[in-house]
C-alpha cells in the first residue's frame, strides 16, 4: 500500500480526533463555570460530598432524617473536597476531578499502547495505534460524563492506572504489587469496578501461581482494613448503604434499550474491527509471546469482563456511564490493533494491506462524528437548562423544599430531605417504608415541591407519593422549565403568619 496513502488516513484521523478534543475543552470550561445541574445525580453526590468528612452524619439509616443514602466511597467526594479549595465551589470542583481523572485516562491510554507497540519495526504504526487509544475516548457516547460531578472517571482512572502498572509488572514484583493497590483504591471510589482486578488476578494465576495468592493476600487485606474501619466509623452503615440500600428494581427492555442507545454511536463497529484484528494478531507468529501479545490478550479479556458487568445498566436509575469501562477497553484494544494492523500492512502483505485499508475507512467514519460534535458545542446548544426563575423562587421561599434539582438548594443552603429517585427504588424494593415520608407531605412539612420532570415519573416519584403532592399541594407555579407544586393559599399565609 502506498505509504502517501497512510499519511492520509492518518492525517484525516488526527484532525478529526483533533475536533473532538476541542469539544471536549469547550464543554470542561463551560462545566467550570456554569453553576447549573447538568445531570440529575450531581445533586445527591453534592450532598455527600458536603458531608464526606462526617462519616456517621453521611452513612446512616434510610428511616432517620434526612431519607439519603450515600451510595458510594468517599474517595470520590474527598478529592471533590480538595479540588473545590482550588476552584471556590465545590460544584466545579468535583467536575474539575473529573475533567482531569478523564485526560489523565486517555494519557494513561496511549501510554499503554506506545509500550505494547514498542516491538513495531514500523514508527508510523506505533505513533497511530498510539494517538488512537489516546484519543478515541473522545469521541465516546459516555464522553458528557467527564464533564459531571460524578465518581466514574476518577474510578476509571485509577482502574486504568492499575492495567497499565499489572502490564508492565513482569520482572518487577512492586509494580504488580501496586497494581492492586489502585484497583483497591478504585474500588472504594466506585464499587463495581471490579472487571481489571479480576482479568488481573486470572493472568497473574495463569503466569505465577505463588505471585497470584499474594496479591490476592495483599489486596484482600488491604481492602479488609479499611472495609473494617469504614464500618466502625459508622456504626456498620457504610456497607448498609452500599448495598442494601443500592437495590433497583431491574428489567430487560430497560437494557435492551441501554444497549440500543449505545450502539448508536459507533464503538460497536470499532470492537468488530477490533475482534477481526485480534484474530489477525494473535494468529501471527510474529507476535508469539510479546508484551503486545500479552496486552492485546488481557485487555480483549478485560473488555469482556466489562461487556458482562453491561446487565446492570438494567436496573432503574441506571445510565449510559455503565458502559464507560467498555469504551475505555475498546479504545485501548483499537489502538492496539490500529497499530498491529498498520506495522503488517506496511509489509506489503496483500491481505493485511487489503485490512489495513478497511480499518482505516472504519476508524474515518467513526471520527467524523467529531466535527457535528464541535460545531453542537460551539453552538451553545448543551448548556444545562436556564434555571434562573428557579434560582430566585428557591433563595425567596422560606422554610424547607423538596425538590429534583439538588444543586440549586444546595446552593441556596437548603437543607436536603431525601432524593427522590433513590427512596422511590427503595420504596419499591419494599427496603424502606415510606408512609413516613408521605404523612411529611400531608402535614405540610416543605414550604414547596420543585419538580424538573413531572410527578407521572414513576422513577421519581410513587403513585402514593405523586397522590400525596397533587392533594397537599394543589397550587401550581411554572418556573421556565420547571415547577413548583404548593400548598393552598390559606395554608401560605398561615406559615406567613407563625
């Protein structure tokens, strides 16, 4: 294949990649700067991270007031905490972790494939399988979540971390060693992330049986410890409110319907490619027991690991961040393959010229989202909904509100009395009983019920708790996009009054 046309195609493909990290810087300094929601779950991820260095106040009982659960470690929200002392708020703070946990993961990214592709004879093919495991996470369907205050991507990038520490780690016991130290601290940033150590383990076994049992001891104990003391310090709560109180009802058309939202955005097509040049990559004797063979291996188990973990996007109040760790496992495993692809493509072998080509049309199209992605961003057009008439009902209402939009009663310095989406799975899942809750709505106990979406959202809101509101508080107020549910004009000026 003529190498004018390599320069090309990857020409093409470093200046689309390029598009979709300028979106990406867009969207971080826009993220920094507007104090408004831009998703549902920062809220409650705010209140706890207010509240992280509390521990019995954070983990506690789901009948005591406030109705929150604190559904996650607190890694997460403490680095949120620190962050915040660099941006003034803690909004943009936990956002600001993000942003950085996400570059530091594509950086970690290329950094994997520029090691694994050090045995290419070719330079050109090392550079481009390395710019795409750095660069196709932009251009991910979950790549809006790096721009939230959630914990997914500090997750991800110790999880990612620890990959990169567990491939470099034969010959050199510390780093396995340190490996599972991340995975453990990525676990107590995110629960779930458990496919790398796992894929980790079952390749240390394979490879050395007695290095296997003592990361195993290692991490166990590790993870043991501070299990152990998270649980004294809250009076056996901590593990409460991470699994018991983490239960949602679950369906298939929900996943189903996950599944089809993702597949939409073209990371199917790259893992096809990726599976085709798997086969092309391990059936070739060039690469016969090569740190490229043993990364292409654990990380095509690492993204099946992830592909299974998918079945919880199933469950009620699940999003498209469950399938973060699949697009950081494909991106990886493409620019591995990219790689392989173009160094045998490069040998004037007519079939790998031949799948060289294809892949290289399949990774343009892929990438040319980026340009629509730029040009939506510039746009203006995903700014977060204008929450100003909200803001000024909130900060003019005296007393206590209920509401969906946590960040903006936060940030008035309401106190927050439950999150509905999860005391609704919990009232489902028949864990917590929520007649008490209902007899506050009764007794008038908030000054007013903030509602983003409507009270037909079974997510969010029960039939019995929706019919308390629409009795209790019949008068309704539109605030822009939002609306605020209160109670009759009688009972206003009674609390006028007192």
């Amino acid at each position: 294949m003529p190498r004018i046309v390599l320069r090309v195609a990857t020409a093409v493909l470093a200046f689309l990649w390029m598009l979709g990290i300028a979106a990406f810087f867009v969207e971080s300094h826009r993220a920094l700067t507007v104090p408004e929601e831009r998703d549902y779950g920062e809220g409650i991820l705010m209140w706890q991270a207010m509240h992280a260095t509390h521990l019995k106040a954070a983990y506690h009982s789901i009948d005591q007031y406030p109705y929150t659960v604190f559904h996650y470690p607190p890694v997460f929200h403490l680095l949120a905490r620190a962050a915040a002392l660099l941006t003034g708020n803690l909004l943009a703070g936990g956002r600001l972790v993000s942003i950085l946990s996400f570059l530091s993961v594509c950086g970690v990214l290329a950094l994997i494939a520029w090691r694994a592709l050090a045995s290419c004879g070719n330079r050109i093919a090392r550079i481009l399988g390395t710019l795409a495991a750095g660069s196709l996470g932009f251009t991910s369907s979950v790549i809006p979540w790096a721009c939230l205050f959630r914990v997914d991507l500090a997750a991800a990038l110790f999880t990612i971390t620890g990959l990169a520490l567990f491939l470099d780690s034969p010959g050199k016991p510390r780093r396995a060693f340190a490996a599972f130290a991340f995975f453990v601290l990525a676990l107590y940033t995110k629960q779930t992330m458990l496919s790398a150590p796992l894929v980790c383990l079952l390749a240390a076994w394979l490879e050395d049986r007695r290095m296997a049992l003592r990361l195993t001891l290692f991490s166990g104990v590790l993870g043991s410890a501070i299990l152990l003391f998270l649980n004294l310090a809250t009076g056996g709560w901590f593990f409460i409110n991470l699994f018991r109180y983490n239960q949602n009802p679950f369906t298939f058309e929900r996943l189903l319907g996950a599944w089809s939202f993702h597949i939409q955005f073209g990371f199917i097509i790259l893992l096809l490619t990726g599976l085709a040049a798997w086969w092309t990559a391990v059936a070739s004797p060039d690469l016969r027991a090569t740190p490229l063979r043993r990364a292409i291996l654990i990380s095509a188990a690492y993204l099946a690991c992830t592909l299974l973990m998918t079945v919880t996007a199933g469950k009620e109040g699940a999003s498209y961040n469950y399938f973060l760790e699949v697009d950081l496992a494909v991106s990886l495993l493409s620019g591995l393959f990219l790689g392989v692809i173009t160094e045998l493509g490069l040998r004037r072998r007519e079939r790998y010229a031949m799948a060289l080509l294809l892949a290289l049309a399949i990774f343009v199209l892929q990438a040319l989202p980026n340009k629509g992605a730029l040009e939506f961003t510039l746009s203006r057009r995903s700014l977060a909904r204008n929450d100003g008439k909200l803001v000024e009902f909130v900060n003019a209402t005296p007393g206590l509100i209920y509401g969906e939009d946590m960040v903006v009663l936060l940030g008035a310095g309401k106190p927050i009395a439950a999150e509905p989406t999860i005391i609704t799975s919990l009232a489902k899942t028949g864990i917590w009983d929520q007649r008490r809750f209902i007899d506050c709505i009764r007794n008038h106990t908030f000054s007013a019920i903030q509602v983003s979406t409507t009270l037909d959202n079974h997510e969010r809101y029960t039939a019995e708790v929706a019919a308390a509101i629409r009795a209790a508080y019949p008068e309704k107020r539109s605030l822009g996009p939002y609306t605020a549910y209160l109670p009759p004009a009688t009972q206003l000026a009674s609390k006028a009054v007192n």
